[in-house]
C-alpha cells in the first residue's frame, strides 16, 4: 500500500520506523514545521521529522492542514491510506485524499480514554492494565472503527516516559498488523460502543501544582503520570521543586499536610491521609537531582512545609 504517515512526538517514531523497514510504500510524511531555537538562528524540527529527514522521506512540514498545498501534494502521492500517530485533528478535505481512508494508532483500549491524554489519564486513575488501538478516523475524534486492540500492563513503576516508549513500540506492531488485517478482504472493523465512552482531555497547567491535602495514592499517582514532562511540582517559599518520582509509605501521618520531614535519609512529605517519600526533584533554577541532595542544599530545618 502507498501511506502517507503523519505525527510530530517521538512517540510516532517507532510507528514510522516500522513501515520503513516494511515491505509498504512509504510515499510522504507530514509533520508540523520546524521552530526557531531560542539562541540561535537553527531550526528544531518535531522528532518524527528529524527521523523523516535521516530516512530521505518526502517530507511536507505544515501547520495548517487546511493549506491547500498540503492537498495539492498529497494528492499527487495518490495514497492508498494515511496513517496518523499522535498528530492533530486531520480535516474532510485531507480525509478524502486516500483511496481506503485513514487510520490511527490512540494509546489506549478505545472507546475508553478518548481524546489527547490517553496515557497520563490511565496513570492518574491508577490503572493496572491500558492499550493500544487502531481504529478508522471519522470527523467526530477518537470515534471511528476499530481494527485492532491488544492489552498492555502497567507496572507499578511505570511514569508517563516508561509507559509511553512500551506502548509506542507495541503500538507499531499493531500498526503493521492492521494494515495486513486491511488487505484482507473478509476483515470486518467493529463499531465501538459509544455508552462505555471516557474521556482524557489535554493536561492543564493548573493540574500540575499539587494539593498536598489529597490522599498520598492520588499524589503519587498525579507524580507517575506527569514525569518527566511537564512534571507535576510544588511550592517551598515561593519557589517551584519539580518532583518526578516519589514512593508510597506506609508510615502513620505525624504532621499537617505538606510538612516535610527528613528522617534516616528520607525525605517524607505529609498528606491528607500518610506520606510520600520524595526521591528525585528539580528545584528552580538548579538542575535535577535526588530529594536527599536537594534537602542538603537548602539548609533545611525542622518545621518545613510547602506553600
């Protein structure tokens, strides 16, 4: 089949990487245009197109998908389907441009978690157990056929960054076998069922600051679900502490929410109901590093808490 393949995170990339080394035709790629570095006149492109351009793709960089270049050029590719990871809301004007359609590869097990944050979404809940799905695009987002599925555990120690490469190169097999489940002529995809729908809508900003007064469950998980990036955080005198891991104790709660406690080499934050213990930071303006060596490096001293 001739595909023309679209995303812009590195999570596409293994997708992209699979139908290069497979028997398709990979005939363009189309990711969003390239940005200007801060501090110099380079141009950063998105990490699909970066692997685009060390492939020798034809690669067409846009950010309007309305542009009527980007239609003239795909359609002079005359593709047979699009492929889209993790990429935007494509317009009828694109949709219309391949022979069979268009697909898309949504990490997790539709119709549930529909919508930008899959995978943050499934660890802020807490869950043991997420996926991959393939499914044909229609306008409405995230609501089209399904072509396949396949199960996908979450571990316990699983952030956003470990779960997201597990399931970007999962999803790339899944990728290739729904396009040899396409070619087969008796394949039927199933409608999904639109009352067992759940949403996972972008992350806010404001979602990021922690409430040091909800459970320590549901700190640690907002921590999983958030790190590396953007990282959830809080506050100490005003000033912002990035937090990426932390661990569930089992300790009784001694103090008010928020207060710190350093004890035997642990840094121990008090919520609603227990601890967490906090095991890598980044406070502002430094670099990151382990909760102990960022206790150290402020003078710390009985009675601390966050804002």
């Amino acid at each position: 089949m001739k595909i023309i393949f679209m995303g812009n995170p590195e999570f596409a990339c293994p997708s992209l990487k699979a139908l290069y080394s497979s028997d398709h035709d990979l005939v363009g790629v189309i990711s969003n245009k390239p940005k200007r570095m801060k501090r110099s006149m380079d141009k950063s492109f998105t990490p699909l197109g970066s692997l685009a351009i060390d492939f020798d793709q034809n690669l067409f960089t846009t950010d309007n998908l309305s542009d009527t270049n980007l239609q003239t050029w795909a359609k002079k590719l005359k593709p047979d389907i699009f492929i889209v990871v993790a990429f935007k809301i494509l317009p009828n004007t694109l949709l219309e441009i391949p022979k069979i359609g268009a697909i898309n590869l949504h990490a997790s097990l539709l119709p549930r978690y529909r919508g930008a944050a899959p995978i943050q979404h499934a660890l802020i809940n807490g869950d043991k157990v997420t996926g991959n799905s393939t499914f044909f695009i229609k306008p409405k987002v995230d609501t089209g056929k399904i072509i396949l599925q396949e199960k996908i555990l979450i571990d316990d120690k699983d952030n956003y960054e470990s779960l997201s490469k597990k399931m970007s190169t999962s999803g790339a097999e899944l990728l290739l076998k729904s396009l040899d489940k396409i070619n087969d002529s008796s394949f039927k995809a199933l409608e999904q069922n639109d009352k067992k729908a759940t949403y996972a809508p972008k992350i806010d900003k404001s979602f990021c600051k922690i409430n040091w007064n909800e459970s320590a469950q549901s700190i640690h998980s907002k921590v999983r679900a958030l790190s590396p990036v953007p990282s959830a955080f809080t506050l100490l005198n005003g000033k912002r502490l990035k937090i990426y891991d932390t661990r569930l104790v089992k300790d009784p709660l001694k103090s008010p929410p928020g207060s710190i406690t350093h004890i035997n080499d642990k840094i121990l934050i008090s919520c609603f109901d227990s601890q967490l213990e906090l095991i890598s930071v980044q406070y502002e303006g430094k670099k990151r590093m382990s909760a102990i060596d960022w206790i150290r490096g402020i003078n710390y001293t009985s009675g601390f808490s966050f804002d």
